[in-house]
C-alpha cells in the first residue's frame, strides 16, 4: 500500500537519515524534498530531488557519498518531475507500483522542470519569458547556484549530468557553461561526467540518416522513400543556410510526413502500437484490436496524477495551470533554436575539461536514428577521435545477455543499446543501470 504523507514546505522531519537536512516525507518510498528555485525576476523553476533509497536495509551509508545524478527532460517543454520520473527512472511507474530498476535504488536523482514554463515551474507572465538555447543555460546556472545555497552538503557530492532527447542539448551546454562558470568561483561542485542520451545534439545528421532508416526497415516502398529523401533535401538546405525557422518548418512537415505513410507508428520507439490514422486492414480472427492506443492511456494516467495526488501530497495547490507532459507554449518560443546543432559544445567538453562524455543511442529510434548520431559523432574534431574511432566494439552483457555495445577511448564512451528506442532508461532498464555503473565508477 502506497503511503502518501502530507508535509508543509519548512518542515523538518528527525530521525531515519538525519544527516539529510530539510528531509521530507514525500509522494512514494524514501526520503525527497522539493520546491522553487527563482532563476529571473518574475519565474521561478520547480524541482523535486530523491535521496537514494538504498535496497539493502543494513546499509546506513552517508546518502551525500553516492552520486547526485540531474536529470533533464527532452521536448522541449517535457516536464522531468512528472515524464521522467514515473515512465522512466523513478521509485513509482505511473501505476503506482514500484519500478524494479529506479536509478533512486543506488543513486540521488534530481528532477528539473525546466525550461521555464515547463512542468510545475512557474512564470509571473507566459507572454514576458523570453527562450532560447543560451537563456535556458544562463536560467540553468543561476538554478544550481541557489540550489547548492541550500543543500551545500551536495559539494563534495559527484554530480553527473544527464540529459534526454533535447535535454541532452541543453545537458551539454548547461555542463559547458558551468564548467566555465567554476573556473572563475570558488563555489565549485565536484561535477564528474555528463550522458547524452537519444541527443538532439545535430539534426541535420539525425534529417540525414532518417529515410534510409525507415526504408530498410521495410516502412517505405521505393517511391515513398524518394518523397521523404526530398523532405529532408529541402529542410538540410534551410540548415546549411542558416535559416533556422524554416528548417524547423520542414523538419516539421518531413516527421508529419513521415508518420503518416507508415501509419503512425511510434516515432520513439519504432516496434510499439499506436492508435493508425487511417483505417487499416485487420487480418486479427479475435475480438482483441490490431491497434490499441496506449500512449494516450499512459499520458491521460500521468497527466491526473499529477494534477491530484502529486499536486496536494507537495503542496502545490497555489499552481495554478494544469500539469502537461509537455508544454507547448515552451516548444513554440524555441522554434528559431531546435534545428541548431550543439556539436561546437561537445567537442569543447572532450577538448578542454577532464568530464566524462557518454554518449547513447537506441536501435529503435526514428526521431534520432542510430545512424545519424554516430555520424556526428566521428566527424568531431577532437583531438583523439581518430584514437577512437580505431577501438574496438565491445558488447554490454547483463544477466548473460546481449544488452547492446560500446566503443571507447580514454574519457569518451558511445553506446548502441538494444531493443530500445528513444526514452533508454524505459526500453532497456537492465542496459542503463550497466551504463549507470560504468558512468559513476
């Protein structure tokens, strides 16, 4: 049974783990806290941190000795503290039931809403928040210096940043732009590494890879494979001239495009059901639908969750928007940035800080293809690509099984994991938690 306590913001609960200062009772097992963090005037950015919730009751560990691994949300405009935590890497799945392989087991998680706008975060005025890539660095930074303000335990505590989708875009320059940031205070967290996962990190290497990864797949027949090849022709040259808003557009129609020849297949991961657009033969003798749509059945479930139990049990009554997944208003204000690549930080991360870089991609991936990622990936220009590029490929196994490969050379990993799509920590639990290690190690 699931038990729900309802706690006021300022108060401090003693006892179990009372090196934790501000400890909470939270929503689910273990101990959290939770609150704003103003990052501009008028706005302010909602988080929600995990304590780790050791499994082995025996172990009376000190919790700032394990990792705090940040955790930031794709979209943009996808809510962390609702998306990531009950689909993906929480202690609770959106059924409320218990997630076997929760990164809070061994770790300290702490959710992001961000941007601002984005989930539970705040702004006086929707019309007054100005987005791009650089704003939401710059919000970010300001996010961790108060946050450290208040738990100052968390520096001497290994940090890694990792980030999903378009949070992998914003992970790295959010971990460049501190990186920067430290070297001139001496207000420094002991930040170890960062993992890129599913990256939005060059779209017109993901444009590129995208029809041949569909049409050998046997999504498209030869005719469909040339319309969607000249989609991504028309929207890589609105790229390579910089007009950014019409790359976006295209990007846009070729995805739409796209889902509707293979008939809405899901575009995260490219083996899972979705509802068809349009009617489609059924060859099935039971009553059981050829198609069933359980991303709305899961998206409807998360989105009342949030918008009842979660919001009461943190006392957040005084927000008063609906809770989304995914905020569109967010997305559209960052239209002139999405299809702008963030290779440049990349290669500065591996050139001139000592940070771990991992980078992971999905076998199943439409929206960043496999492909497409690698490819950005040998064309840096870091000094010791070349030294990676002539490793060796060696595969990840768990529990005596193949869970993907991983090719290395010094600090820099890059992962192919299988039958997984874009969200990795939900496809393949098992792989993850083998990066996890390797990552903290």
């Amino acid at each position: 049974m699931l038990k729900v306590f309802i706690i006021l913001s300022f108060c401090l609960v003693f006892g179990v783990h009372a090196q934790i200062s501000n400890v909470k009772e939270g929503f689910g097992p273990g101990k959290q806290d939770w609150g704003y963090i103003k990052v501009r005037r008028s706005s302010q950015m909602f988080w929600w941190l995990f304590y780790v919730n050791s499994q082995n009751k025996s172990d009376n560990l000190n919790v700032y000795e394990k990792p705090l691994l940040i955790w930031l949300q794709g979209g943009p405009g996808d809510s962390a503290t609702g998306f990531g935590n009950f689909v993906e890497i929480g202690p609770l799945n959106v059924d409320l039931k218990p997630r076997i392989h929760s990164w809070v087991n061994e770790y300290n998680v702490l959710f992001i809403d961000n941007p601002i706008g984005t989930g539970f975060s705040d702004e006086e005025s929707e019309q007054d928040v100005k987005l791009s890539d650089k704003q939401i660095t710059v919000d970010l930074i300001q996010f961790m210096k108060n946050f450290l303000e208040i738990k100052p335990k968390f520096l001497n505590t290994p940090v890694y940043v990792l980030g999903e989708s378009y949070g992998g875009k914003m992970a790295a320059n959010f971990v460049w732009g501190w990186w920067e940031y430290q070297q001139n205070t001496s207000n420094k967290i002991n930040l170890k590494g960062i993992a890129l996962c599913s990256p939005w990190i060059s779209p017109v290497d993901s444009l590129r890879a995208l029809p041949p990864y569909l049409y050998n797949l046997g999504l498209l027949d030869n005719m469909e494979y040339k319309e969607i090849k000249n989609l991504t022709k028309y929207t890589i040259n609105a790229i390579n001239e910089n007009d950014w808003l019409t790359a976006y557009n295209l990007w846009n129609t070729t995805i739409r495009r796209s889902i509707i020849i293979i008939n809405h297949r899901n575009m995260y991961n490219i083996l899972k059901i979705s509802a068809p657009l349009v009617k489609a033969r059924d060859y099935t003798t039971s009553s059981i639908p050829l198609c069933t749509n359980e991303t709305v059945d899961w998206a409807t479930k998360l989105e009342r969750l949030m918008n009842t139990k979660v919001k009461r049990t943190l006392n957040l009554n005084n927000f008063n928007r609906t809770w989304k997944i995914i905020t569109w208003s967010v997305y559209k204000k960052l239209k002139n940035d999405i299809m702008k690549p963030t290779t440049l930080t990349v290669n500065r991360i591996l050139e001139e800080t000592n940070l771990k870089v991992f980078v992971l991609s999905g076998q199943l991936d439409f929206i960043v293809p496999t492909t497409g990622t690698l490819r950005w990936v040998e064309n840096l220009k870091w000094n010791s690509i070349k030294h990676w590029k002539n490793a060796t490929k060696i595969s990840i196994s768990v529990d005596n099984v193949v869970e993907g490969y991983v090719k290395e050379y010094d600090k820099f990993k890059f992962f192919w994991i299988s039958r997984a799509g874009h969200m990795l920590p939900e496809d393949n639990p098992k792989a993850m938690i083998a990066v996890l290690k390797d990552l903290t190690s």
